[in-house]
C-alpha cells in the first residue's frame, strides 16, 4: 500500500484530530523513508507512534531524525563560545547524561525499540545547532516517501513529545501528487538536505558521537528485536554502495579472483581497501548464485563490530557473534536451515578466529549446502594451529585479507596459508600505494639512542643464554625452541626500554613545543614499551600535553569515545601498545613515535601502514623510529654487532618508502660502515633476517611472534 490510499486532510489539528494516531501512525506504517527535522524530541514520541515505526522496521524503511540539544543553561554560553572540542565535549556529556536518565524512567519496550532502530541503521540521529550563537533549532516539519516515489510534507507546531499531544497543536500536509502542492513538498525536503545533510550556512550539524551511539545500542543485549526484518531482496539490496568507486586495481583483483574460480590472497597495503575489495567481491558473488552464504572471521572482537558496519553498508544482514551459545547456536541453525530450502536468499555470518575454529561451529557450518564463500581477515592468524581448523575444505570459495600473509620464521604455517587461499589475485605493497596516491606519503626520522652499560651488559647475558640453550643436548627441540623464545622476549625488552628513549622524546616534544606551540602538537601517537605506557603520559602531562592511554584493559566502548576525541584533537596523543596494531582505523593520525618495536616485519610494516591512511587535510605523515644502540665503549664486540643487525633491517623497510630517503639513511650510514654492515641496508627486512640465520644462525627467530 502507499499514501494515495491513505484519505489525507490538508490540517490536522489536536482540537478534532489525534495527530500522532490519524496521521503519523499511518503514514509511517506505508513510508519507506522519514526526514524529521524537530526542535524537541523525547522517546516518548516511540510509544506514540509504535504501530507505525513497527511496520517501517519491518520494510527496512530508513528515519533521519534531527533534533535540538537538550543542553542545561548553565552550559549554553560556554557551549556559544567554546571551541569545536569544547562544544563536542558539552555536547557529549549532555547527551550521556540524558542516556542515562532514558535508562532510568523509559519503559523496557521503548529502550528496546530504540536500541534495535539504532543498531539495525534504520534509525539516524543528529543535533543541530545555529551558528549564530544567538538562536535555537525551533523548526518543526517532515518529509515522508513510500515506495512508489511519492512524498508528503508536514509543517506545523507539534513537537515529537506526549506533551505535545495535549498541547493545542496544529499541522499542515502537502501531497507531492497534488497540483498545486508539489513545490511545498519539494522546497521542505531541499531545505531538509540543504540544512542537515550538506554543509550548511545557518547550522552546524552533529552526528550522535559513537560512544553515545554503542551506549544505546547496548541496551538491545539479551532483548528480541520487537520487529521482523524482510528477506532481503538479493538483485535490489546486496550491491556496492553508491557513496563508493572502486579503484582499478581493486576491480582488477575482483576480476582476477572470479577467473581463479572464486579463490585468492588479496595483498594489500594497511589502509588500501581489503575490506571494500572483499565485500564488492561478495557482492557479486551473491548476485550470481540464487541462493548463498557468506562466512568472516576476524582476530578480534572489536573488529566484529566495525565488519558488521561496513556488511550493512554492503545491503547484508548479518548473524554476529564473538562466542558460542545455546541461543546463538539455535539461530544459526535455523538460517542454514532456511537458506538450504531456498526460504531466504542469502545469509551472512560474521564471528571471530577463534569462534570460527570450534567444532561446535565448523560442524554447524558443514550442513551449510548451497555456496559458501569464507573471507579470512587477517588471514596470516589462520598459520597457526590453534586455529589452522578453519582452513576447512567445505568452504569451497575463498578470500584471504593480508598486507603480510608470510608468517614470521613459520614456513609451515605460511605454506599452509597460501595452498589454501592460492593464488595472490592483487598484490600491493605500501611503497607502490604511496606512489600511486593510495596511502599518505610520510617523512622518516630515525633516531639513536646508545644503550647504558648496565642494559648492554644485559643485553649480552640474555645473548650468552640464548646461545648456550641453542646447543643444550639436554633439551628436547620443542624445549629448546620455548625456552630460547622467552629468553628472546626478555631480551627484546631491554632494548625497548632502553631508558634514553623516553628522556629523547621529551627533548623532542620540549623543542617543537618551544618552536611551534604546544597546540601543533595533535593526531600524535606513541607506540610504547610494555608497562611504560603510564610513565609516558605522566611525562606528556608535565609538558602540558593532553595524552591517554590506549591499552587492552580499556574497554571498547571507552576506545571508541578516545578515538573520536583523537579525532577532534581534544587528545593531542594517545599511548598504545599492541591493540592499535591490527583493525583499529585511526586514518587522523599525522605523527608517529615508535619507542618499542619487534624484529617482525608485520608488525612494525602494519604499524606504519596505519599511520598512512589517508585522511582530510593530512598531505603528508612523520615517523620517529627510536634504534638501540651500543655504548660507543663497547662497538667492536660481537653483541654489539648482534644489536646492529636487530635494528637495521627496520630502518631499511622504513627509510626505502619514505619522501627523506637519502636524508634518513645518513644518520646511520656511518655507524653501518664503523661494521661492515652497509650490504644490510638495501635489503628487504625478511631477506636481513634470513641471511643473518644462515651466516651465524639466528638468534632473533620468532622474536615477539604471535
């Protein structure tokens, strides 16, 4: 059904109309899109217009809901005045405290719709706010379309509150199929896009920031979607989405990976668009089977959550799930079910490496019997035994998602990888994406800190074990194996925390503050040791410097809110270890300080690779890369020679790519000639490796590895 069946007045007034029922409840019931600009909203409006929003939900119909902050009084001069971080941070805790109060008072089946609105992306809210500082958003109208194309516009005095169903409330309709009527609805619905959708003159327009956004989502836990979604309908739905163009080398891969029979490693740069690349392949590929699966796996949980993003955008409906259970299980079982009997076209999975290993779902995933295609994020994991399960010979078409497949002294692993998703379909290393204009190019700056003798002479103990496990008899090789890779990691971490590090990266923040400002320094992150990330933001904060933590032990939701004030600059520095190496997209990064680093090369090429995404008003990015050094009384020792051989191949990958190639390697040319070293420098850093284990037998195999 659509509006022309639907008997509309021309006013509805509250005197002798229930507006909310004989207006707003049918017009939503048949309306595939809504565009709702109001000055005041309360979730009361959702209890009010139940019946309608349900049966929208349940035709996938999309709500762009734009609205006035409810900022106290109190806070409305600082908010007027206050810079973009400011008034984002009022903002911000405006609308938390509000959540929070929603938490409080709304009735369960009200929280529940909105969580479930919100997290399905059928529900979009923005605040709006006049430029002027003087005024409020007061306006109150909307625009409604239903499939046929056809639209109605609203103009009156009602507010979406029960308030305003007491109120006396007046509203104008307009019918774009009624001459005479059309130019009213045409010039609402450009003054609707013109206002909150583009740039606009008169309002600055927020989005709900994503730490608000999960807040609410997170009610939806352990409660049933109070509406039914459609079968999504294959042919109209699951398509590249119209906001993205495909670059020639990611259609040349699509097409390269349906000719290799649906099988193929995508080798792209961090920051290139394997993602994107996947899921237009997937696209297609369920464009051209009547019916289908699609199964992702991911390292970790929080890139669940941001494949579930980008799927949506894709048209899919995912099953997502970081975890086995009774619940979980009997879904799933149910849409393989479906889909083997034609009931539903396609169905998407998404869950993470671990999860995807069991055989509890391995077992569930063999019943599957139409087509299936498995893509593997972050496919190198896949090496390892603890989850080599999922290379897993029912999953007949295949796509692997690596910048670095080849894991780190593990041929087997590696072997096993590339037999199962053979062959590389598109290969793009990070140098070729800067060249092309894919990736930000960057300037390096190595610097050298000398180790102190009491480190070096640590060094050299931890080196003395090491060699003297290598040749104990004694030991059986796995016992050998898993002694000298502890032993490497103790090592390791004398270098990392190497304790001039620190005191050069306060020198270096203390002469560009003195030179530029302390407000230059921003979008800075600093890849720290391991348990010196709190020594390193006290330092930060004692140079003024507004600095977090950016640790596993932080929760998701709590990352989310760091990276958006990341973002805005109102955190001028975050502090990681690890957790910001794999899936955490922080494209707004423009300076980058590595004081610990491993000999493996997909770490430290990965990390780079995230500093390099490309981002508004970012023309270039700045890599420090800290290298440990021998005391200068201890150069023409063996272990000194040893630690030169750890740094170097690091320094090589990182100077190869950047704008200051030749500028970078003076700085550690001379030290390379002092040992006959300089042959090291032109070498890709496995090829460094790999020659250093064959001349002397290697001491640095599976340094740091997973």
């Amino acid at each position: 059904m659509t509006f022309r069946s639907l008997d509309l007045k021309i006013i509805y007034d509250n005197a002798t109309d229930h507006i909310f029922e004989d207006l707003f409840n049918p017009l939503l019931s048949h309306a595939t899109s809504y565009k709702r600009g109001v000055g005041y909203f309360t979730s009361s409006w959702l209890e009010l217009c139940t019946n309608g929003l349900l049966k929208m939900a349940e035709e996938q119909g999309k709500i762009i809901l734009v609205t006035s902050p409810h900022i106290e009084e109190r806070d409305w001069d600082a908010f007027r005045i206050g810079s973009e971080a400011k008034q984002n941070d009022i903002l911000y805790q405006s609308l938390a405290l509000q959540v929070e109060e929603m938490k409080k008072r709304m009735e369960s089946f009200r929280l529940t719709l909105l969580a479930w609105l919100i997290a399905d992306g059928l529900l979009e809210i923005k605040i709006a706010v006049p430029k002027n500082n003087r005024g409020n958003f007061h306006d109150k109208f909307a625009i409604f379309e239903d499939s046929n194309g056809d639209k109605v516009a609203l103009h009156g005095s009602l507010n979406d509150s029960e308030q305003a169903s007491f109120n006396g409330e007046g509203v104008s309709v307009f019918c774009s199929w009624i001459e005479g009527q059309q130019g009213f609805v045409e010039g609402h619905e450009t003054r609707f896009n013109q206002s909150f959708l583009q740039e606009s003159n008169f309002y600055n327009v927020y989005e709900l920031p994503k730490a608000i956004k999960m807040d609410i989502v997170q009610m939806k836990e352990n409660t049933v979607r109070p509406y039914q979604l459609p079968v999504p309908k294959r042919q109209l739905q699951i398509k590249l989405p119209e906001n993205i163009t495909l670059r020639d080398f990611q259609q040349e891969a699509i097409e390269k990976w349906f000719e290799n029979h649906g099988r193929g490693l995508f080798e792209m740069a961090t920051g290139t668009g394997k993602t994107i690349t996947s899921l237009a392949a997937a696209s297609r590929f369920v464009n051209e089977h009547k019916t289908s699966v699609v199964l992702i796996t991911v390292p970790f949980n929080h890139l669940v959550d941001q494949w579930e993003s980008e799927v949506r955008m894709f048209g899919f409906n995912p099953i997502v799930r970081q975890g086995i259970s009774s619940a979980w299980r009997s879904q799933l079982r149910t849409k393989i079910f479906e889909v083997n009997k034609g009931l539903r076209t396609n169905l998407c999975i998404i869950t993470t490496h671990a999860t995807g290993s069991t055989d509890e779902f391995l077992k569930l995933m063999e019943q599957v019997k139409v087509p299936l295609l498995y893509i593997a994020d972050e496919s190198h994991y896949l090496g390892a035994k603890k989850l080599g399960k999922l290379l897993h010979p029912h999953f007949p078409y295949r796509i692997g998602l690596s910048a670095t497949p080849d894991r780190w002294f593990d041929e087997e692993g590696s072997s096993k990888l590339r037999e199962y998703f053979e062959p590389t379909v598109i290969e793009l290393p990070i140098t070729e994406a800067v060249e092309k204009g894919f990736l930000t190019p960057y300037r390096f700056f190595p610097k050298t800190v000398a180790l102190t003798d009491a480190e070096y002479e640590q060094f050299q103990s931890y080196t003395r074990k090491i060699i003297n496990t290598q040749n104990d008899k004694n030991l059986s090789p796995s016992e050998r194996r898993d002694k000298v890779h502890q032993l490497l990691i103790a090592r390791s971490r004398i270098v990392n925390n190497a304790e001039e590090k620190l005191m050069l990266l306060k020198s270096i923040l203390e002469e560009k503050i003195e030179k530029e400002g302390i407000e230059t320094i921003k979008h800075t992150l600093v890849y720290s040791p391991q348990g010196k990330t709190g020594e390193i933001v006290k330092m930060l904060a004692e140079l003024g410097i507004r600095a977090h933590e950016f640790i596993y032990t932080v929760s998701n939701q709590k990352k989310m809110e760091l990276l958006d004030q990341f973002a805005d600059g109102e955190i001028q520095v975050l502090v990681a270890m690890k957790c910001l190496d794999e899936g955490v997209n922080i494209p707004a990064t423009k300076e980058a300080y590595f004081l610990a680093s491993t000999t493996n090369p997909r770490e430290f090429v990965q990390r780079r690779g995230r500093i390099l995404r490309k981002y508004r008003d970012k023309k270039e990015a700045i890599i420090y890369d800290f290298y440990a050094m021998p005391p200068s009384s201890h150069l023409g020792e063996d272990a000194a020679v040893g630690l030169l051989k750890r740094e170097i191949p690091r320094f090589a990958e990182f100077a190869e790519g950047s704008l200051n190639k030749f500028e970078a390697r003076e700085v550690i040319l001379p030290i390379l000639g002092a040992f006959n070293l300089r042959n090291i420098i032109d070498l890709k850093p496995w090829d460094a490796y790999k020659m250093m284990q064959n001349e002397e037998g290697s001491d640095m195999n599976g340094e740091y590895e997973d």
